[in-house]
C-alpha cells in the first residue's frame, strides 16, 4: 500500500498518537495531519486532501458528526471512521446510516488497522466502479451517436449526389471560363460534404480497417470536427506540409487520436492561447529509440500538436499514460492511454515535451513506407459509342443529372424513374445493352427491379448504385456475370469507368 494522507479529527494529543500507532504496528506507511476545530478541518480538506478521517466524536466546540455532515458535502466517497470512547450501539448505527465509515472503540483499538485498510479498498472500487458506469454512458452515447449518424448519411448522400455530378458536368465546358470555375466550386462543395459525412459516420462507429490515408483528407476532417470546438481566445493553426502524402493507416483511429489531442490542449488553455499542428517527414536513426522500443530505423511522419497551455509537472508526466489517472475533475483517465495504442497500432512511436508555464508538445511518429516513382498516367478512354444505357434512378434530380451527363459522353441514355417504368420500356423499346439502377429506390426496390429486367430476358451488365452502409441483399437472384456495385454518392468518373469496364466485360 503506498502512503496514505490521515487526517484526524481529534482534541487529544495522546489519543492521536494511539491511534497512530495502531497503523505504524500494521506497517501502514502514512502522513498524518490532526485538528480540533471545523475551520482548520474544512482546511484540511482542501489543502491536505486526505485520504481517510479518524474522527473522535466529540470535542469542545467542534463534533465528529459535524465534520462528518461537512465532508459528505463535498465527498461522497472518502473513507471516514469514528474512534471514540463514547460511541454507544444506537449511535454507532445512527453514524452509520449518516454516512460514516465505520466505528472502532479507543478502548478496544486493535481492528483499527484492517478497518482503514478494508475502507480504502472500498472506497477505490467504489471510484472504479462509478468511472466504469460513466464509460459505459459514454459508450452508450457514442452508440446513438452512430445509429443517428447512420441515418443522416443516407439523406445526406442523396443531396450531395446533385453537386457531385453537376460540378464535373460544368467542367466539361472548357469554352467558358467562368462555368469551368463554378463546376470547380460546386464540386469541391460536394466532395467536402462527403468527406464530413465519411468523417462523422466513421468517427461515431469506429471503424477500424487498414486503408490509404491521405494527409489533406485526414486534416480536413480534423478542422471540420474541431470548429465547434475551439473557443475565441484559442487560436489554432493547421501546417501540413505535403497534403497529397498517403501511408497505410487507418483514418478513423488518427483522427480519433488527433481529436483526443487537441480537446485536451484546449482544456490546458482557459484563458486562451495558441493551438498549431503541424506534419513533417523526417528520418530517425536507431539513437532516437529508447531502450524499451524497437530501433526501426527509416522515413517517419511526425504529427505535433504544440499547445501554449499550462504545461504538466514532472509527476503528471511519469503517470499520465496509466489507466484512470486524470487530472480532470470529469475524465475517464482513458484518453492518453487510448491515443497510445492507436500509435502503437500503427508501428509508430509517442514522445511528450511539457513543463508548468512552458506549454505541451505531443510529437507522434508514424512509419512511412518508400513510395515508388509514380508512373506517367495514360489518357482514359471514357466516351461511349452511342451504347443503350437504361437509367432506373428515382429521384428526379439525379435521375435528370445522370442521363445528361452520359448522353454528354456519347451514350444514349434513357431515363425512367421507378422499376415499373423501366420494365415498360424494355417492353416498348426492347432490351438495352446496359442497366445503371438504383439500389435503394421505395416501390419497387433496385434487387426487385432487377429480378423482374432478368425475367424479362435482360443478360447484360449492371450497375448498382448502392448504399455503403447498407449493402443490396443480392440472395435468390439469378447469377448475374457482370453486375458491378458502386456506393452513391458517385462521381461522374467513377461511373464512367465503371461503365467502361462493365461494357468492355
């Protein structure tokens, strides 16, 4: 047990110095701190923070059950046990049932040392248990988060969907200046809408994949998720010096981390202050590595988040990466611990400067792997050659913004806006030589208007546009050789590429 903060609540100097060594007999290690009056015992409270009371139950002036009613004021949880020589039964129980501890006879003192041992574990699984219910509160929060977020990105899809198709619809008409720049705008509109909603949806579920993390999009979402947040005596500064630099991560966990990093340096900050990250490739030798560490030597992105905060003592420091320590009134202590293994998930490594009055610097080290020399890219061919191409979208909007975009490369695209009208139309005008559907349209779904194109003797290619989050049931469908699943919202060179493939299959 390491050293525990006595205070007692006692007018009698010998009786003090018997209850102490009753602890000293045990081998309690302690510091010990006595008062008689409830100025210097509210005092005491605050200054010396105890970690149990012994308490007599009455003295001149000033009574044990007083000093208990003025901690359960402030502390719910803080062990505190009678030692008096005129506790009767009724009021032993009454102290009880007011809070209290437990009691111990002076006259009969020799369980003192197990009952302050025993109400000092109590109390610290009382703690671990109540931090452990507001994790789960939390845990239970970010799952409605998730199923709201889940909801929102359907809606939200579908309305960036327009801007998507539109913006490089506009940028087709090179004559004019001004058009080019406005599809430019529109569609950068649109692309920032969908990384947001990728952003929040992914941060509320916390997906974990292994995938190609880009350094701009990475940031980008950090800024949209920290507007909120940053109050107007903290000025926050984003320095990236190669946004276009990928390396295989995973976005979700960084941006977690990065986010964990950031609240906390506001929090440093209550009278404001400056907030900078920034990125830096940089190569570390094996001299950089600390002895626990493995030495793997090579190219590193280094993420700083420099904070001109209050800084952290020496003894925050060596403890600040233990679970449940915390400094904050309402944290969980999990924060720094879960930053770690998202670094440490990465290969990468954690180093922190900070001092009182000199600010904090967090310095993460993410291993990059050698990229090679890109390759000269080869003009696509994604025009068509006057192919049928029957559009099955039911919003009006897109449907509209689809057909003309392909129409505009050379296809002869036919648009009809429920199942039902398409199988209409290959009933008047025969069978087309490919099927864009949407997967996720009311009255008669995309899977369903399939099945009926295939009765309809339709063998050709497919492409569905679908939901990422809620994939097409395609079970009991006939085996259809070319059907090609792409997630809405979708971009006009992604379909054309896929129609490409899909054609040329």
């Amino acid at each position: 047990m390491p050293t525990i903060r006595v205070l007692q609540v006692e007018d009698n100097q010998r009786d003090a110095e018997r209850v102490l060594a009753e602890l000293d007999g045990d081998g309690i290690a302690y510091e010990a701190r006595r008062v008689d009056d409830e100025m210097r015992f509210v005092g005491a409270l605050r200054e010396f923070d105890p970690h149990i009371v012994l308490s007599d139950l009455s003295m001149p002036g000033f009574s044990g059950r007083q000093a208990l009613d003025l901690l359960r004021q402030q502390d719910e949880d803080l062990p505190f046990i009678f030692v008096s020589s005129t506790l009767g039964e009724e009021a032993a129980i009454d102290a009880l049932r007011n809070g209290a501890t437990d009691y111990i006879l002076k006259e009969n003192p020799a369980r003192l040392a197990s009952a302050v041992r025993r109400a000092l574990a109590e109390a610290e699984a009382r703690k671990a248990r109540r931090r452990a219910e507001t994790e789960l509160v939390r845990v239970q929060r970010f799952e409605s988060l998730a199923m709201l977020a889940g909801g929102l990105s359907h809606d939200l899809r579908n309305l960036l969907q327009p801007l998507l198709l539109a913006g490089d619809s506009l940028q087709d008409y090179q004559d004019d200046p001004r058009l080019v720049r406005l599809g430019a705008l529109v569609r950068d509109c649109g692309k920032r809408g969908l990384d947001m909603v990728h952003s929040m949806l992914s941060f509320a579920r916390g997906a974990r994949r292994a995938e190609q993390v880009r350094l701009g999009v990475l940031f980008n979402a950090l800024d949209l998720l920290m507007r909120g947040s940053v109050p107007h005596a903290v000025s926050m500064e984003l320095a990236i010096d190669d946004p276009q630099l990928s390396f295989e991560g995973n976005h979700t966990e960084l941006q977690q981390c990065l986010l964990n990093l950031c609240l906390n340096a506001i929090q440093a900050m209550p009278d404001g202050g400056r907030l900078r990250i920034e990125t830096a490739q940089t190569r570390l030798g094996t001299d950089f590595f600390l002895s626990r560490e493995d030495p793997r030597e090579g190219l590193y992105l280094r993420i700083s988040v420099i904070d001109t905060g209050k800084g952290m003592a020496p003894e925050v420091l060596e403890r600040m990466f233990e679970p449940f320590f915390t400094t904050k009134a309402d944290g969980t202590g999990l924060g720094l611990l879960s930053c770690q293994r998202i670094v440490d998930n990465h290969d990468g490594l954690m180093r922190v400067d900070s001092a009182p009055g000199r600010g904090t610097r967090f310095d993460l080290y993410i291993p990059l792997e050698q990229q090679d020399a890109a390759k000269p890219e080869h003009p696509e061919h994604l025009e068509g050659a006057a192919e049928r191409v029957l559009v099955v979208v039911e919003e009006a909007a897109q449907l509209s913004l689809l057909a003309n975009m392909l129409d505009a490369y050379g296809y002869q695209a036919y648009a009809c806006q429920s199942g039902t009208a398409a199988l209409q139309w290959i009933e008047a005008c025969g069978l087309p030589e490919l099927v864009v559907l949407d997967a996720d349209m009311n009255l008669l779904t995309g899977v369903r208007t399939l099945a009926a194109l295939v009765e309809q003797g339709y063998n050709g290619a497919v492409i569905l546009l679908a939901h990422p989050d809620a994939p097409p049931d395609l079970q009991g469908l006939p085996l259809l050789e070319h059907l090609f699943v792409i997630d809405k919202p979708v971009t006009t060179r992604m379909l054309l590429r896929t129609l490409r493939k899909a054609l040329g299959a």
